[in-house]
C-alpha cells in the first residue's frame, strides 16, 4: 500500500467523523440545548473507531486501550492536569486581584463557547451529564487522534510525522465553534479569524503534546486524563470578577496547557533515550 493511501483512508475517516460534527453543531446544537453537550457525533465516532479497529484488525492496545497499568496511567493523567490547572487558576486570580477586580470561584455547570461559558446549572444531574460528556468525548477523540490515526499513518510515516499530521487534524476539528459562532451572528470576520487562529494553534499544540504523552506513556489513558481535567474544569470551577465570570478564561487555559506543554516536552527530551526515536 502506497503512503498515499494511508494518509487517504485517515482522511476519509476524518472526513466523515468532521460532517457528523458539523451536522450535530449546525443542525442538532445538542450543545446549546438542555444536555449541554454535543454527545451524538462522539458516540458515532466511537463506533467509527471499534469498526475501523475491527477492519484494520488493530488490537485494543495499538490504538492506545493498553490494560497495562491503565488506572494508574489515568490517575497520573487526572493529577498532572489537575496540578497545571491548580497553578494556572491561582495565577488568574492574583492577577485579578491585582487590578482589584476578583469576586471568588463559583461552581456550577456550563457549556463551553468561544464567546464566553453559556449556561448556569447547578443541579447535581447536570454535573453528572457533564461529566459523562467528557468521558465519552475523551474516549472518542483520543481513540481517534491519537489511537486510531497515528497507528494507520506510522504504517507508512515515522511516529513524528503521524503525531504531527494527527495534531494537525485535531486542530481543525476546533475550527467548527467559531464557523458556527460567525454565521449565527455572534462574532464578526475579524472575531472569526481571531477565534480560528488562537483555536486551531493551541489545539495543535494540545493534540501534539497528547501524542507525545501517549508515545511516553504507551497508551492513551494518561492523555485521557488530563485531556478530561482540561475539559471538565473550563465547565465547572468558574473565576468571578467585577466584570463577570471567567472574563480570562483564554488566559487561564493557555497558562495550564502551556506548562503541561513544556514539562511533558523535557521529560520526554529526557527519556528519549529509553524511546524510539521520534523522527
């Protein structure tokens, strides 16, 4: 098979996983309605994965579902995640109450937008659905990016290359929020180009860095972990100022991903040796 029918087949994968996302975005807007979550397309893309899993004849474990150590792999996710949030939430509140500004932290559920968290539940089957949203879309996108695509693309390209063109997808992926924001008139073209760079490039960051952990780790599971922290936390632990809640939210998350982006790229500088080379 010719690399360029790898790279096709990962494609068309993409392809039909990205229109279920546009159809549920554009016409279900699940997210926008009671659950608070857009759940259909990621429960079909995790059907997508077990068939393509199946065709493919991958083994749970290379597509990153390794029983090896995976509740202590996830743990270590959770914390890492939950660490580099810890920092970045105190440093958005010293600078909030630097200005003089800050009010306190407020808990309750929200779904996320480009233009601010819509939504206020507090009720306890609201964080419950919430929480359920997030297993099932951490399942679903890195058994799908970091599981599913870069195993069918190191069939052809190094594990750089795969983990390169896999964050490159998963960037894209990110672009649908602010598309959908700019035609329901909520942001202007110049918000569109705004909100689509600063997505799409931090997402390619996150994307990678999950490959890099997954590479480190051997499976998905620790990626999972703090994939489903960075989700979860943006919905549920809000920063209240004078002029509103989590007004620095953008700040907030690229401070904690930036961080995990750094520590997980020395320690793997570091291990290196003890890997297969990433090139």
């Amino acid at each position: 098979m010719k690399k360029k029918n790898v790279l096709y087949s990962v494609l068309l994968i993409y392809s039909v996983c990205l229109l279920l996302r546009l159809f549920e975005y554009f016409v279900l807007r699940t997210d926008l309605s009671v659950i608070g979550e857009a759940l259909f397309h990621k429960l079909a893309g995790i059907a997508i994965l077990i068939f393509c899993a199946r065709l493919y004849k991958y083994r749970a474990d290379e597509i990153g579902f390794s029983p090896e150590k995976s509740g202590i792999k996830l743990f270590c996710g959770l914390l890492f995640g939950l660490v580099c949030f810890a920092i970045a939430y105190f440093t958005e509140v010293l600078i909030l109450k630097s200005s003089g500004t800050y009010s306190g932290l407020e808990f309750y559920v929200t779904s996320y937008s480009v233009n601010g968290n819509l939504g206020n539940q507090t009720g306890l089957a609201f964080f419950a659905l919430c929480i359920f949203g997030n297993i099932i879309n951490v399942i679903m996108e890195e058994g799908v990016f970091r599981g599913l695509f870069i195993r069918r693309l190191q069939e052809k390209f190094s594990y750089s290359s795969a983990a390169i063109l896999s964050a490159l997808l998963f960037a894209f992926w990110h672009g649908v929020a602010p598309v959908r924001s700019f035609i329901d008139g909520e942001s202007s073209i110049f918000g569109l180009c705004m909100n689509c760079l600063i997505l799409i490039f931090s997402s390619a960051v996150v994307g990678y860095k999950y490959g890099l952990i997954t590479k480190i780790t051997g499976s998905g599971f620790m990626a999972m972990g703090d994939h489903f922290v960075n989700n979860t936390l943006v919905n549920v632990i809000h920063v209240v100022s004078e002029n509103g809640s989590d007004k620095l939210q953008m700040v907030r998350i690229s401070i904690a991903q930036t961080l995990s982006f750094i520590l997980v790229l020395i320690y793997f500088f570091y291990r290196k040796k003890d890997l297969k080379k990433i090139s």
